[in-house]
C-alpha cells in the first residue's frame, strides 16, 4: 500500500500511526515491529515507539509507504 494518511492534529505516534493505518493488528504487534527495526520514517530506521510523525513525513513498513498529511 502506497498512500497517504490525514491527521487532524500536529502530530501522530509512530506506534498510533501503523495500527491506524492497518498496516498492524494490534498496538502491541505495532510496538514490536518498531523496537525490530522493520520501520523506516523518512528513509531512516525509528526505533522509538512513540515518535512524533508530522504531516509530510514519510513512513515505511513491510514495502507499505504513507505520506502523513493535514486533514
């Protein structure tokens, strides 16, 4: 999947993000994956489970990118 997530706030959690987007099942599976290195945000891997994604930030998963945006 390839596409783009709207938030309506100033930011989302990484770990909030990936569930959201159904890329994972579960907060859980999302936290997992994150502390694995499977995670990338803006070409970078992001080991922090609660990082901030802002709109225009990129996150990859699994060969899935989303573009976060402003609602």
């Amino acid at each position: 999947m390839n596409g783009e997530f709207e938030i309506s706030e100033d930011y989302i959690e990484l770990c909030r993000l990936l569930k959201a987007a159904n890329l994972v099942m579960s907060g859980g599976e999302a936290k997992e994956v994150i502390a694995e290195g499977m995670v990338t945000v803006d070409g970078e891997t992001e080991l922090r489970k609660r990082c901030k994604i802002r709109p225009g930030q990129m996150v990859g998963f699994e060969g899935n990118s989303i573009r976060v945006t402003n609602a």
